[in-house]
C-alpha cells in the first residue's frame, strides 16, 4: 500500500505565501482544500488498509484457502531456488518445504499488512510471484556458503549453523523443551532477520518486530532437526525451502502460521540476540 503524505504545516504555509494576492477569503479557501483533500487521501488510506486486513482475516478462518495459498507459494519458490541452481530434490529441501507445510497445521492467523515504500503489488499473485524471485535472489547472497570465508553468505549461514552446535553440545545430549529451544530459535531468528530485510521488497512490507516473532516461532518447531540448522549448507536449503514460503505468505497475504505473531519470553529473546551478535563478531561482523 502507497504511503500517504499527509500535507504538513510547510505545505499549507507555501499555499498561503503563494496566495498573498488573492482576497483573504479565497486563500483561506486553498488552504481549506489542502487540509480537506489531505484528510480524504488518509481516509482512502485507511480503508485500503482495512480491506487489506479483511482480506487476510477472511482467508485465515479458511484452512483449505491457507493451504492451497501456502501451497503456491512453496512451489513457486521451488521453482525459482531450482532455477539459482539449489537442489530442490534433497532431502534437506524437502524437510524444509514439509516444515513450511506443517507451520499451518495448527491454523494461521491475520495482520494489518503495512506497506512503507514504493512495493505496491498488484496483488497477491504478482506479490508471489515477485517476492519469491527477489527472496530466492536474497538467499542465495546473504545465507549460502561460498568458498571466501568473509563473503555474507558464509557469515550468516556459519554464524547459524556454529550457534546451534555450541547451543546443542552445552546441552549434554539432554532432554531439552521447547521453552529452553527458544533461545536458541531467538538467535538464528535474529541472524535471518537481519539479512532478510536487506532484500527488496522485504523492507517496508511488514513489520520487523513482527517478522522477527514469525521467525523465531516458525523456527522453533524444527530447531532439533540437524539436516535443517545443523550445517551452513543445510541453513541455506531451510530458508530456502522453509522461511521463504513463510515469509511470502506473510507479506503478500497477511497471514502467518497461527500464535507466530507473539513476542518470545523477553529473557529468551535477549540471551538468543546476545548468542547470535557474539557468533557474528567472532566470525568478522
């Protein structure tokens, strides 16, 4: 959605220093009619936003709509990761797709979806079809392996994959809960989120906090599967194959996987965030 511009004080000054020749009660007029048309373009505003939002309501309540969207989305990205040339018939791609399937199992749930820039989709099909392409382009740059070790790729991938094996070896092979995975989620979450809004058409589409939730939790539900976190390589394949989807979803529907929208315990977040800002330095950022 456009970003409104809501005429400031500036703006109405101009029109009146611009008046100065005209009778009092006709610059009084323009300024009036900068006011009023500025008033009705927020209105506009606020009933595409609305409509946005009723849209994406209507389709959380249906699972069967939420599965066949969701189902586009993950083979459009398929599609698009096959074409930069990441195998989409591993194992590994394929547990990623399943985890983008059963984040949905549960239900979804809606957002006020709030565009910030100029990535206005024409709807939902065009968002798809454009987002996938520009995340599978992302993902490739900022979470794939390359061989020089200070490229982003290799950074943020490493930084993952190194946290979830110290995270899992200080553990000493016991049993761990999904409270406690949480802060381990937390950190890689963090580590996705910030190179995914270096991606066009991420930034100014949703909001980063709430990604930031839609990831952590999203992310807990497979944080014990090595093939997924357990390797650069394999953290390439599980944004690929199972954030993406996610993500699209969430920016071109307004919905996400439902109870992803809420905050992680506050304590859980800032030791995850703290976890994934030391492996980053340690690894040159």
């Amino acid at each position: 959605m456009p970003k409104v511009k809501v005429p400031s004080t500036k703006d109405i000054t101009k029109v009146v220093n611009d008046g100065v020749k005209v009778v009092e009660k006709e610059t009084n007029k323009a300024v009036n009619t900068v006011v009023d048309t500025g008033k009705d373009l927020y209105k506009d505003a606020t009933k595409v936003a609305t409509d946005a939002y009723n849209y994406s309501a209507s389709l959380a309540n249906d699972t069967a709509a939420v599965t066949k969207s969701v189902g586009n989305t993950i083979a459009k990205t398929t599609e698009e990761a096959a074409k930069a040339g990441i195998n989409t018939t591993s194992d590994g791609f394929k547990q990623g797709t399943k985890f983008a399937e059963d984040a949905y199992k549960d239900g979804a749930e809606a957002v006020v979806k709030a565009a910030e820039d100029g990535y206005a989709w024409l709807d939902a099909n065009a968002c798809r079809i454009g987002l996938t392409t520009a995340l599978t382009m992302g993902i490739v740059t900022y979470f794939t392996p390359k061989p020089a070790p200070a490229d982003p790729g290799t950074i943020n991938s490493t930084a993952a994959s190194m946290t979830w094996g110290a995270w899992f070896a200080s553990q000493a092979a016991t049993q761990v809960t999904k409270a406690q995975t949480m802060v381990l989620s937390c950190s890689i979450a963090y580590i996705i989120n910030e190179g995914l809004f270096m991606i066009p058409g991420v930034k100014g589409q949703v909001n980063k906090n709430l990604m930031y939730n839609c990831l952590a939790n999203s992310i807990n539900t497979t944080i014990s599967n090595p093939v997924l976190w357990g390797t650069p390589a394999g953290v390439g394949v599980a944004i690929s194959a199972g954030i993406a989807p996610i993500v699209a979803t969430l920016i071109c529907e307004g919905v996400l996987p439902k109870g992803a929208s809420s905050g992680p315990d506050a304590k859980a977040s800032e030791e995850g965030i703290k976890m994934a800002k030391n492996a980053l330095k340690s690894l040159g950022l």
